[in-house]
C-alpha cells in the first residue's frame, strides 16, 4: 500500500506537468465558489453590520423619553413594546465610542468631533433618531461655570439644550436686548418644550458669551439650562436626535414632573443618563403610561420594533443569500463535470503510466489515493482560486458601493452611525466557508470517483500488449 | 563512454563495426575469454564487491551450472484471448523450468506467444489452463492484491519502451517499486545508490525527457533492480537502442544476473543479444521449440 506522502508527491508531480488542462478545470470549479463566497463574504459583513446598528441603538444606561410617547429606540412605535437592553450590553465598548464619534463627523460631515476635545473615557451610547445620550465628559465642555450637569439647583433641574436654540434667537434680532432676547427665546423654547417658564442671566462660557436661562413650566418643575452643546454645524436635524434633544441628569428623569415633558412637546427627546439599568428600571416603573411594565425590561423581553426590523434585514439577506448559493451550487455543479471530464481525459491519457505502476505492484488502492489526490488538488486549486477572487471581489465592491449601502442600511435601519467597516462586503463566515469547502472536496471526489474507478480497474497487461 | 570501463571493452565499444555483428562479436567474445583466465594480463577482473558499480564489472561469462534450484515452473500452459468473438490462442501447452540465477533469453518472430508467456511469469494475466509456479507461489491461486504483491516483491520489469514517467526524475522513477511497498525506508537513498550503480548518478535529478536512449533504459534496468527481486523480466529490453548501446545494456543486466543472482527472462528479436544468454529458448506458434 502506498504511503500517503508518495502518492501524494506522484499526483502533485503529475498535476504539475498538466498545468493548462488543471488549471482550467480549477477556474471552472472556481467560478461557482466565486459567486457562493462573494454573496457569503458580502452577506456576512452586511449582517455584521446591521447586527452592530442594531446593537448601537439601545444602550444599558441611557433612556431617551420622546415626544409621542415612543420608547427608547423605537421609533414611531408605541410603548407597550418589549425592549432588552440587555442583549446588547456586552457589545458595547468605549473604544468602539471614539471610532464611532469620528466615524459620524467625518462620513456624515456633522461637528461633533467638537464633543470628542477630550479623550473619551465614558461608554456612550449614540444616538437614532430616538436616542441620544451623551456623558459628562462629553458635554463638560459646554457646561457653564460654577454649574454642573448633576445638580439640582434648589428644584430646577439642570438640563443641556442644543445651541442652535439659541441661534434661532439670536437670528431674529442680533440688535435685540437681553430681555428680549429671552423673550423670544422663551417663545422658541415654548416651541420645543411646551409650555415652559424660562429666566436666564448672561454667563461666560469660554471666549464666548451666553445666556443661562432658567425654565420653568406650568408643570412646576423648573429647568435650569447650565449649557449648550453646539449643533449648528449639523446640516440635517432630522438624522441626528442630539440636535433637537434636552439632556437631563438622571436624578433628574426620576422627577415625575418631567415625564410630562413629552407629552407636552413634539419635537424634543429628552434624554436621560441612568447610573444603571436599576435606576432606569426604577424609573420606567414611576412611568407605567410610557411604559408598559417593568417587567418588561426584563432579560428575556424583547424590542419587538427593533427585533423586527433586524429580522426583515436578516430575511432579506437570507433570502438574497439563498438565491445566489443556489445559482453557486449549480455552476458548482457543472464545475463537478468538467473535474469528471478532465479525470477521465487524464487516465485515458495515463493508461502506460496506471499499467506501469501496476505491474510493479501498485495495489488497485494505490491507484485510486493518486488520482483521488489528484481530484483534490484540482478542488483545492479552486477552492485557492474562488476564495482569493472573491475576497478581491468584496474589497472592490466595498470600495465602489460600501459607502452607499453602509448609510442607507444605517438610514433604513433608523439608525445613526456604527463604526463603519473597512470592507462593508468583506465578513468572514468560517463555519459556511468550511462547510463550503467541504462540499467541494466531495463534489470533487464524486466527480471523480467514476474515471477513478475505471482507473483502477485498468488492466496491467494492456501496457505490455500495447507495445 | 564511461572512464572506467576496461581498455579493452572500451576500444571495442569505440570501434565501428558497421553492422558486422559477427566481428563484433568475436571481439567481446575473446575478451570474455580474456576475463575467464584468472591470470589475464588486463589485471581487470574481478569478483564485483558490494558497493561496485555494476555497470563497471567486467561481463562475466555465461552461467553453465544450471542444475540449481527451479525458480519457475511452468506447465502445460495454455494461453487463450477472446477477440470479438473469436479465440486467438498465444500459447499451447507450453511447459519450461528456469534456474534460480539463469540468464533466459527467449526468441522467435511476433506473435510467437513469448510476451504472453512473460506476462504470465510475471503475474500480469492469468493463464488459462496450466500452471505457473514461481518462487513456491502458484500464480493461478493468488488474488489480484497477491499478486500485485507478488509483482513488487518477485518482479522488476523492463519494457521495450522504458515506460519511465515523464514528470519523474531518475531517482523518483527508479523508486517507484519501493513507492507501493509498504515497509520501505528511506527509498530515496537506496533509489539513489541504484542509480549510482548503473551509472548515472550525475543525472539523478534529470527528467526523462533530458536522457539519451540508452540512458532511459538503465533507468528503467535501476527500477527493474531496486526492489532486489528473484526475477527479471525484459521484454525486448534493446529493441529501441542502437548497437552499441543494446551491448552495454545487456552487458549490464548480464552483470546484475552475475552480482545479484538474479534471474533474467529477457524476450528478444536480435540474435546477438540472444547468445549472450545462459539458455536460448525458440518459440513460434504458441509453442516452444
């Protein structure tokens, strides 16, 4: 019996000598796995992706309370749906925050690299257009002095607003007075928060000089604005929830006053940073009209809005991916013909060298492990071959059409940003790449198994006879 | 023409006999005659030691103790192929003993039956009546694995067309015996030591292709006599080689019989390689007479 490394070193000695005729089959069995790892790779880091927007959106420590009564992340849904902000948790991590804050100013052209002045030590968890929460460090910045973001000064609470409130004010007049310019900005205010009490003074802040309002409402809890966060770079309000949100304290989201706040105003998301998912939790109890239960923030519940769409991206890719494995599998298939015919175009090329080796000894085994060896080499050379041009493939459509499909996925998913993939088309399914290569081999060794076997049975004498 | 052949040898290898087989023949005689006396001047000859090169032993004289041990045996064997319906018979009640160590040379026109009669000794086919016994084997019992077996083992053929594969160097096709045996070692050194002894260690790593004639078929004598088996088989070894180079070829299978003991069954047309044989044997019609 021949030992595997001799047969080894005959097929591939042999292989070699027919570089043309096995290269070629090898690029016919290739074209199949081109088309199945393309769809695979760009499937894979499609998913990957719409899997991380999804998981960016919800957050373990933030809650976003906005203005129709949606939950968190939701979007236009109502609040009796399940939402786990638990699933994600591990997902997040604040390494991944800086990429993402740059990744938004530099893909979506928004200043919020303004925010990012300072290292980023915090988890944070950005934003869709439900949701948006940004730690201290990141707004400590546009914090007035002598004023701090967790204070509670004497029952108002401290919220930031966007800046471009302020600018709307000052566009009106830049001639007006203070008073007037509270006034109007009282009306602005009124706008976005509803029916709202706002007295301000004039603070530093930086270079610049601005206004500190107070606010208060009808609903006895009065705010008090310790600072702006600047947004009047960011060109589409619509797509960045920041823009148009009132951050409040935490302790601040347990005043049952300010629950009323979105049901007063339309176009705001207040935002609230928790310590834990605890206080959030405790919080959402304090609100069963927002939100269905607590019990819902259970582990085991689910945001059906967000798992829902996830699961039309999965199906449609799934779907998309089915299509294309199937064409794969067929142009695989015929690949399997042209290894059938090439084996046999080969052993009827190889009848001297078969009887030769069988009349010094080689069993019909022997016989079938070279040329089964051989087959392999065949599938593996395009195995080799599908993958390197596949991978190619995925780099190339990455570069042509990643951007594209990375923000209208982001867009379609209600989803702001995530840290966007060098190679949006490029992921690496391993479990499908082997049962991938696997069914190749296979398809390889049936192929072959026909010309092999009338290989093996070749009868030795027929060299001799022939001379 | 190898430097270290005998002056003597090499001056009649070197001379021109324009096809007069005969004066070339009286001339290697009355060297081998030179070499048969203990005492010959050329202080050339001698007992080959283990290591020599074979192709560099002297030709050694014919073996005329032929009462040894009966390696093959072949009895009452009929030989008959099935051609569209019709039966051709190749060999008729053909019987014959062949000496462990004899030199056999086996002659007569084409389709005279000897080549069948080589492949049935050699295990190829299976005759159709009759039996052929080799080494104590009954080569009509043993299965096809025993006698691929057998073949490996008892076996070293060489083919008229060398049949070396082309993809292979010297030394890979040398070892391709060792390649199907299933306890061999280090078969790429000992392949390489045959090589060395038939002469043609400096084309080790040469393909085929890169050879002369006469070169290719040493190879193929190397992979004949790697797996040192009792038995060679030859089938018009020299058919394809010019006369200079069929002399040195049977020269040297001569050679390995004398070394080796090995037993040598060649079939051939050209009676000048035939008398270099211990026995003759003249087949026509399927039969030998």
């Amino acid at each position: 019996m021949i030992k595997p490394k001799n047969s080894f070193k005959l097929a591939t000695r042999k292989f070699a000598t027919r570089k043309g005729r096995n290269i070629f089959s090898s690029c016919t069995v290739a074209l199949g796995i081109i088309i199945i790892l393309v769809m695979l790779f760009a499937s894979a880091g499609v998913k990957d992706l719409v899997t991380s927007l999804f998981k960016d959106n919800l957050s373990t420590h933030y809650l976003a309370l906005t203005t129709q009564g949606q939950c968190v992340a939701g979007g236009a849904t109502d609040c009796k749906n399940k939402f786990n902000l638990n699933d994600f948790k591990s997902q997040h991590s604040d390494t991944s925050f800086v990429n993402v804050w740059q990744s938004i100013s530099s893909e979506f052209n928004y200043n919020l690299a303004i925010f990012a002045g300072k290292p980023i030590t915090s988890s944070t968890q950005l934003h869709s257009l439900a949701i948006t929460a940004v730690p201290d460090i990141l707004i400590s910045d546009f914090i007035a002095p002598n004023y701090s973001f967790n204070d509670n000064y004497q029952g108002a609470v401290p919220i930031i607003i966007p800046k471009n409130y302020l600018i709307d004010v000052e566009k009106i007049d830049a001639n007006l007075t203070d008073q007037e310019k509270l006034n109007k900005s009282q009306e602005i205010l009124n706008k976005y928060l509803g029916n709202t009490y706002l007295v301000g003074e004039t603070i530093n802040h930086g270079s610049s000089e601005v206004l500190k309002y107070e606010i208060g409402s009808k609903l006895k809890t009065k705010f008090i604005i310790v600072g702006f966060y600047p947004t009047s770079l960011i060109p589409d309000v619509e797509t960045a929830a920041i823009s148009s949100s009132i951050i409040i304290p935490s302790w601040a989201a347990t005043i049952p006053e300010i629950s009323d706040i979105y049901s007063k105003s339309k176009d705001v998301n207040v935002i609230s940073e928790f310590d834990s998912n605890q206080s959030r939790n405790d919080f959402v109890k304090k609100n069963p009209l927002n939100f269905s239960s607590a019990s819902d923030l259970s582990n085991s519940s689910y945001n059906t809005p967000i798992l829902s769409r996830y699961e039309i991206f999965a199906g449609v890719i799934q779907a998309l991916r089915g299509v294309v494995i199937f064409i794969g599998g067929i142009l695989l298939l015929i690949s399997t013909l042209f290894i059938f015919t090439t084996l046999n175009k080969i052993i009827d090329d190889s009848k001297k060298e078969i009887g030769v080796y069988r009349a010094f000894g080689a069993l019909k085994n022997d016989i079938r492990q070279i040329y089964y060896i051989y087959a392999l080499l065949i599938s593996n050379l395009g195995f080799l071959i599908g993958l390197v041009i596949a991978l190619a493939i995925g780099i190339l459509l990455s570069l042509a059409f990643g951007n594209t499909v990375y923000y209208a996925l982001a867009n379609l998913g209600n989803n702001a940003v995530s840290s966007k993939p060098l190679f949006l088309f490029i992921g690496i399914p391993l479990d499908s790449l082997l049962i991938l290569y696997i069914i190749v081999n296979i398809l390889a060794i049936l192929a072959a198994s026909l010309p092999i076997r009338r290989a093996a049975n070749l009868d030795p004498i027929q060299v001799l006879r022939d001379e | 023409m190898n430097d270290s052949l005998p002056q003597q040898l090499k001056e009649i290898l070197a001379t021109s006999y324009n096809n007069d087989a005969e004066k070339f023949k009286t001339d290697i005689q009355a060297y081998l005659s030179g070499l048969d006396n203990p005492n010959n001047t050329n202080g050339q000859y001698e007992q080959p030691k283990s290591g020599d090169v074979i192709l560099n032993s002297p030709t050694p004289k014919p073996n005329s103790d032929l009462n040894r041990e009966i390696i093959v045996e072949v009895s009452h064997v009929n030989k008959i192929y099935r051609m569209g319906g019709n039966d051709l018979k190749a060999l008729n009640d053909v019987s014959l003993k062949i000496a462990k160590g004899e030199f056999l040379a086996i002659v007569g026109p084409s389709g005279s039956g000897k080549t069948t009669l080589l492949q049935l000794i050699g295990g190829l086919d299976k005759p159709t009546s009759g039996e052929i016994i080799v080494n104590k084997l009954l080569l009509n019992k043993l299965s096809s694995l025993e006698l691929s077996n057998y073949r490996n083992l008892t076996i070293g053929f060489i083919f008229q067309l060398f049949y070396l594969q082309p993809y292979l160097t010297v030394t890979e096709n040398v070892a391709i015996p060792l390649m199907f045996r299933n306890d061999a070692t280090d078969i790429y050194n000992t392949a390489q030591k045959v090589v060395k002894s038939v002469g043609l260690e400096d084309r080790s790593d040469h393909l085929p292709k890169q050879l002369s004639g006469g070169q290719m078929q040493r190879v193929a004598i190397a992979r004949a006599l790697v797996g040192q088996p009792l038995i060679i088989i030859a089938d018009e070894p020299t058919a394809n080689l010019d006369k200079h180079t069929a002399t040195e070829i049977i020269k040297l299978l001569r050679a390995i019989n004398n070394d080796f003991k090995t037993t040598v069954i060649i079939v051939t047309h050209d009676n000048n390689v035939a008398n270099m044989a211990d026995r003759i044997i003249n087949m026509s019609n399927g039969e030998i007479i």
